[in-house]
C-alpha cells in the first residue's frame, strides 16, 4: 500500500519492483521477467497504476490521507468489481463454509466451492501461478532432481517473495 511512483518506474525500467515498507518489514524485489508467462500481466498492471495514481508521490494513497482508509478504499474496488474478473460460479464465504462443514458432518466428500475473490485471495493467487511456473521452470532445467525437492525450492522462492522467511508458510498458498 505504501508504494511510490518511483518504485513502479524503477520496476519498468529495471524489471525489478522493490519493495521497501512491506509487512513484517523484510525488503523484497519482485522479478519482470520478460519470459514470464505474467510479464504481460504484470507491466500492464503497473502501467495502470502508474496512470492511476493517487497522488504525485504514493500510488494507492493520496497525500494525507491515512493508511487504512486506502487500504480499505482497495477492499472495497476488488469487493464492488470483482463481477468484471472472477469466474461465475464463486460465492460468499460463510455460505461456502456451511456447505463443507454440512458435507463434513454428513461424511460427504465434495470438493470446497470457490469463494468470491479477496485482496488477499489475490495474493494467494499470486502465490498459486508463480510457484507453478516457478516449478515447471525448474523441472525443466533440472530433470535429474527429486520432484519434492524441487516443489520445496519453489515455495522457498515464493516464501521469500511473500516476505513469509518459511517454506512451511508458503504451503497455504501452493497447490496440494
């Protein structure tokens, strides 16, 4: 949320965003790279940030206003358009909930519907298609190595990205 115009600029031009004010305060860099299946994704995003900053200096936050009031005003555009990006199908959480706590009960076993999208449900989506292609990558450079050690080199990469610091953590956000 504290990310400045500088930042996205350097990140163009350098493709390299650095992240410097982030939660548990650990300094990261997100890679651009030009042979991600993102990289698209990830310049247009950055494009539109830029385009749609807040104010001269901050990108999400307009100059005195105060962190959580941006914070929530990001909440509040995924949860009033997330219509525009999410699959059809998905629905509220709490009735998402109920529907496996009932199959639980029942000793049913149904696959847990799709809940609609979160700021931090992006973040795990994040996660989710940088570790697939981070590990497609490595099984592709290094073909002699064990599947699980390159599963767990993969999520310590996006553990670190993550700003987690453990792999362990990471499993949340990565396929089963």
């Amino acid at each position: 949320m504290t990310l400045t115009n500088a930042q996205i600029k350097q990140g163009i031009k350098y493709k390299q965003l650095d992240l410097i004010n982030t939660k548990g305060k650990r300094p990261r860099g997100i890679s651009i790279d030009p042979a991600s299946k993102m990289y698209n994704l990830q310049l247009r995003a950055l494009q539109f940030a830029l385009e749609n900053k807040k104010s001269d200096d901050k990108i999400f936050c307009a100059r005195g206003e105060q962190m959580h009031k941006a914070i929530k005003s990001v909440q509040n555009w995924v949860y009033n358009n997330r219509d525009k990006f999410e699959h059809e199908g998905r629905i509220n959480r709490n009735n998402a909930r109920e529907i496996v706590r009932q199959a639980r009960d029942n000793k049913t076993d149904i696959k847990a519907p799709r809940t609609h999208i979160t700021t931090h449900g992006l973040r795990h989506s994040y996660a989710h298609n940088l570790y697939t292609e981070f590990l497609q990558q490595k099984i592709e450079r290094d073909r002699e190595k064990n599947i699980k050690e390159l599963e767990k080199e993969a999520r310590l990469e996006i553990s670190a990205l993550l700003g987690h610091g453990r792999e362990s953590i990471t499993r949340i956000y990565t396929p089963k």
